[in-house]
C-alpha cells in the first residue's frame, strides 16, 4: 500500500495496536484491506474451504488416511492433482457452481504445491 493511501484512510480502515511495542510506534493490523483485489479475504475463503473439505473426504478405514495418501504413495499425487485441476477448469461454471469449481482449483492447486514441494527442489520469489 501507497503512503498517499495510507493517508487517505480513516479510523473505520485499521485497528492500531500498541501494546508491546517499546519505541512507541503504531502497528497497523487487520487494515480492511490491504489488496485491491481483496485477495487477503478469497485467501480466508479459501483456508475455510479447505478446512471444511477435511470431514467429506474419502478415508481408508483410519481418519489419519485419506485416498490422496494412497494417491501419493503410488507416485500419481502430482498427476492427481494436475488433473482435477483440468476437470474443474474445462466444466467451470457449467453447473452453475462456478464459485465453488474456483475453489475446487484453488485447493487442488495447493494440494499440487504440497507435492511439488514434496518432489522438487523449492523455488525463491524475488520481492
């Protein structure tokens, strides 16, 4: 965020929290947003998503295995989730879930990262 935006915010757009802090500065947390595209609230959607899928998976008889596990341990883990990742972007929005086949992608795209990372060396993102 800009400095020029920051000034432009009133006390409705942040919560200021001092507590802790020994030079006396202002932390802003929790801004409405700091994204434009408010991607820190879909990231939230996301996490809840995801933490909701965890009682509708398919188990193999003990709640510690899931089928993505099996999936994993025959080496398709990546391929799986590549995969689901084409189902749910070719039918997007044919079933008038389009919101929900987003999240579907999102969450097999992670689930792909986990594998990558599982597999590859990891990679480092210049800031």
């Amino acid at each position: 965020m800009l400095y020029d935006e920051i000034l432009k915010m009133d006390e409705t757009d942040f919560t200021i929290d001092m507590t802790g802090s020994s030079s006396g500065s202002i932390d802003l947390i929790n801004p409405r947003s700091l994204y434009k595209y408010h991607e820190d609230e879909i990231l939230n959607e996301l996490r809840d998503y995801i933490t909701g899928t965890y009682n509708q998976h398919y188990s193999a008889g003990d709640d510690k295995i899931q089928t993505l596990d099996l999936i994993e341990a025959c080496g398709d883990g990546e391929a799986f989730c590549r995969s689901n990742i084409l189902k749910y972007a070719s039918r997007y929005d044919k079933k008038g879930t389009a919101r929900r086949d987003i999240m579907k992608i999102l969450h097999y795209a992670v689930l792909l990262m986990h594998f990558n990372d599982k597999n590859a060396q990891r990679e480092t993102y210049n800031q």
